[in-house]
C-alpha cells in the first residue's frame, strides 16, 4: 500500500522515507488546479512542525495519520484543535551520528586547537545563536569558578563575527573558542563534556540529541520541548536559571556522577537513531 506525506521543512527521517517505494510526496494544486476549483486533495500524513496557523489545521484535519515531534507539540495541537488523540502520534527526531571514542577526538581536536586535553570543554552551538541563548550561555560560564574548564562556541561565520565584536572589550581567550563555519559539527559534540543550551526556542533542539549521543553531559531549558528527553537535574526553568552554575560546579566536581549521566544520555539517545525511527513510522504505517 502507498502513502503520501506533506510536510513544512525536511528532516533526515523525512528524507530516508521518501526513498521507500511506498511513499511519495503530496503534490501542491497547479495553477489550473486552481482555476477550475478541482476539489482539494490532502496527503494520508502530515508532519506537522511549527507554527499551528490555519493551513496547518486544515491539513491536520484532513490527514489520515499527524506526526509531531515532541509531547508538547500534541498537547498543542490538541489544545486547538478537534480531533482524536489516537490521530496524533510523536515520532522524536531521529539522529545519523557516526559514533567514534569520545576520548580520542577530544584529544585530536585539543591538539590541534592548542587547549589542554585535561579540562573539561562546555559547548554550545544553534542555528541562530542569540535565540538559543548564547549570551546567557556566556554570562553563565563566565561565572564559574572553576579553573579546569574551557568554553567552546560554535556558528556560521556572520553570527561569529558579530559575537566576536561584542566580546572584544573581554579578555576570554585563555577561556573562549570561537568557531566560524565548523566543517564536522559532530566532532564538536563528540569532543566536548557538557553541552549547556539556555535556549529561549520552544521547537525541538536537535543539538539535545545529538549532544547525548555523543556522550555529553546536557542541560537545556524547560520551555524546550527537547527537555523530554532529559531529567529534572538536566532542565533549566529558564535561560537565565541561577541554579545552573551550581548544578555545572556540582557535576564538574564528580567525576563519577558526570560519567554516570554521560552513560545514561547515550542509552537514552541511541534509541532515537534513524534506523528505529524509520521502523516505529513504518510500524504506524501497518495501523492504517
């Protein structure tokens, strides 16, 4: 039986179905479509991600089958509109990381950075870095006490450059790295210890993901809806949470309880590579 699925912005699940037999893009109505008011077609799926304005419920209302990405995103939807629970299900986003020995990278890369592999490296990283919270990511590192840490900052070269100009009144350089375009963003992620996002974005951060597949230690805020995936001790009630510089003293203290968590993230978002999420849509697919 085939399907087809509409959806606002592709993401690696969306691309790796869309090479099965069974699926295939909605067409979008032509223009002489529209001109001989040929009655609407809606596509079997919708993933739903998102502003929920009037296009979007009316393709939810009309799709046999919704998928949205986190518990929050659900709750929304059903919130505002009228429709069955059972019609809405969350797939997470999924992940395609290759995986290699964090203590090996991490060396690799302070090397070549000239950074002391022995320090414990705290990253952060979004697609717009002032909405993710960059700036309250620096305001809360920068007052931490601790001597064996090293700040990494990673983003297109514009945000950078920007960034750049406003730290320039600071000497962080013994503290800061700023990188401009980073060509294996992953490798950042496998090289670093805690990835600290005091992000004020409600859609799923990605980077959450893929942070705790990388073995990192992860903090990110409540308003997040990748704060699902993450403990209470791991949640922030907000970017500018006062709590966090203790709670990042506090693990950076523990060797063991940081080894711990860096375990448990991975377990944890291993169950989220493309490979399950590919068979939990299929195994939705078998319920239509």
């Amino acid at each position: 039986m085939s399907f087809t699925i509409d959806f606002k912005s592709n993401t690696l699940l969306i691309d790796e179905l869309l090479k099965q037999e069974n699926i295939s893009k909605s067409k979008k109505a032509s223009f002489i479509d529209k001109l001989l008011v040929k009655k609407k077609e809606y596509s079997d799926l919708y993933f739903h991600t998102g502003t929920l304005d009037n296009e979007a419920i009316e393709k939810i209302k009309n799709a046999k089958l919704v998928i949205v990405n986190s518990l929050l995103a659900q709750k929304e939807v059903l919130s505002k509109v009228n429709i069955n629970k059972e019609k809405i299900q969350i797939i997470y986003p999924a992940i395609n990381i290759e995986y290699k020995k964090p203590k090996e990278i991490k060396e690799q890369f302070c090397q070549k950075h000239q950074i002391d592999s022995k320090k414990k490296i705290i990253f952060f990283t979004g697609k717009n870095l002032k909405s993710s919270g960059v700036i309250e990511f620096i305001n809360i590192t920068m007052q931490l006490t601790m001597p064996d840490i090293f700040m990494i900052i990673a983003g297109d070269s514009k945000q950078i450059y920007n960034l750049k100009f406003q730290l320039s009144k600071y000497n962080l350089e013994d503290r800061l790295l700023l990188l401009e375009d980073y060509s294996d963003i992953n490798e950042l992620f496998l090289a670093s210890d805690i990835f600290l996002l005091p992000t004020h974005n409600k859609s799923f951060a990605t980077n959450v993901l893929k942070a705790m597949f990388c073995k990192c230690v992860v903090f990110t805020t409540a308003n997040n809806a990748a704060k699902e995936l993450i403990d209470v001790f791991s949640t922030m009630e907000n970017p500018t949470d006062r709590s966090i510089q203790f709670k990042l003293e506090a693990i950076l203290q523990n060797k063991e309880d940081m080894k711990l968590i860096k375990k448990q993230n991975r377990k944890v978002a291993k169950e989220y590579s493309l490979e399950n999420q590919l068979q939990k849509f299929n195994a939705l697919l078998e319920t239509l």
